[in-house]
C-alpha cells in the first residue's frame, strides 16, 4: 500500500519535487549541502557532541537556522551575507539551543518557539537539567525576541509544517519543508534519540515515528539532529530500533 495522500494537510510537500542533491564536502569537516528547487540546506555539525545545525538557504538572500546548539561563530559566519529570518529548534536540550540566543543576537532574527519549548525554557515547566541549563542561556533574551511557533511558518512564501514528535522530549518537534523533514533528536539513520532522560519515551518516540514521519512517504529525505541524512524509507526497512 502506498503513502496516503498528505497534500491537504503537508501542502508544502505538493509540487516541488528534489530536482536535484548536491552534497559537497568542504574545508569543515562534515560540512554537507543539499539542493533544492527552492532552497540549499548546509548541514553543520557543532559542539562536542556535535549536534547538527542547519541553515536553510532561501531566495532572495535570506535564510532560516534550526538548531544552533553550540559554536555561534562559525553558524555566524556561515551566515553572514544572508538576512536571517527565523530561529528554530526542535527541542530544547542544550546541544540543539546552545548558541540561540548569541545567533539570535549576532542576526536580530526572531527564535520561534512552541508554547510547550517556551515554558520549558521560561522555567514554568522544567524537565531535568539539559532544560535547565538551556532555561538559563535562553532567558538572556527578551521576552519580544521569540514568537510562537504554531502548525505552521512562512517565510516569504516557503512554507514549513511543525510536526509534534515527542518521544525523546516531550517538546519535540520535526520540520516538514519541500527538502524533506528536520526530525532533531527523534529519528537518526539507523538510530533514534536516547530515551534515558526524564519526560523520554521509547514507546512515544516510536508511536511519534510511526504517526507523523513514516507517512510522508519512503523518498522523503530525513535531516536529523546528529549524523548524515537518511530517508524514510530507508529507516522504516533497517533501523533496528523501530
Ligand atoms: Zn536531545
């Protein structure tokens, strides 16, 4: 049985198909690209436990971030003559919002945030000590430097769906865009985010799999929150923990 049909709610997902991939190595080390009808995403991974961040390239010189969770020079640099639109993160243990609020700063874009990953940070709903550090590093900003992040985001006609995805966190989201899904910490190649911590759930993190990803389709290509990109299909045939 094929994939249901998910245009009417994943529209971003109707036209554009990946007309072409383009992976280049570059000085950095792991540095990728991927390309794209409408956008070029490079994959940077940072820190120590070197969590992947993203900066997705639009038209018209602009740009969006998602997990900026350490090193904000070089996600800085990397960015430097583009206009950044927006922040995002997928959930908010330290390795994926490290470095927000300096990128938020060094690029007076907005950090768009779920209800949910605010309260979190705000300290109003505290879940173990990634949380807290990240609390303690995020409430830097001021309150007028997040909005909410909602079902859905545009940003200057490139559309984005907000998957919730919890499993790993209870925050967790995945970003759905024509390039494919940022799934962070939920979905690995051949691996799935530790469920070890307070608020994780192997259960909720398969049935999240299961529910929101599988469905959109084996050639979908998955961008996760460490290592190199899969696909779903290739997750749903070898990935041994689902
Ligand atoms: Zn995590």
């Amino acid at each position: 049985m094929g994939p249901p049909d998910l245009c009417d709610r994943h529209s971003c997902l109707k036209p554009a198909p990946v007309r072409f991939l383009l992976y280049t190595h570059f000085g950095m080390s792991n540095v990728n690209q991927t390309e794209t009808e409408n956008c070029k995403i490079t994959r940077m991974p940072v820190g120590f436990v070197e969590a992947n961040c993203y900066v997705v390239e639009l038209e018209g010189n602009t740009c969006f971030i998602i997990d900026p969770g350490a090193e904000a020079r070089k996600i800085l640099a990397l960015v430097s003559s583009l206009s950044c639109v927006g922040i995002l993160c997928t959930h908010t243990h330290l390795d994926h919002i490290g470095a927000m609020a300096k990128v938020a700063k060094g690029t007076g874009a907005p950090i768009f945030l779920t209800s949910e990953q605010r309260q979190i940070l705000s300290g109003s709903s505290v879940s173990g000590f990634a949380a807290r550090l990240g609390a303690f590093l995020v409430s830097k900003l001021r309150s007028d430097e997040h909005k909410e992040c909602g079902n859905k985001l545009d940003f200057g006609g490139f559309e984005i769906s907000v998957l919730k995805t919890p499993g790993h966190t209870s925050d967790s989201i995945s970003f759905l865009c024509e390039a494919g899904v940022f799934t962070g910490d939920l979905l690995f190649r051949h691996g799935v985010g530790g469920t070890y911590l307070k608020g994780s759930s192997l259960e909720e993190l398969r049935h999240s799999v299961v529910t929101e990803i599988f469905p959109l389709g084996d050639d979908t290509i998955v961008f996760p929150g460490h290592g190199p990109e899969t696909t779903i299909g290739e997750e749903r045939r070898n990935n041994p923990f689902l």
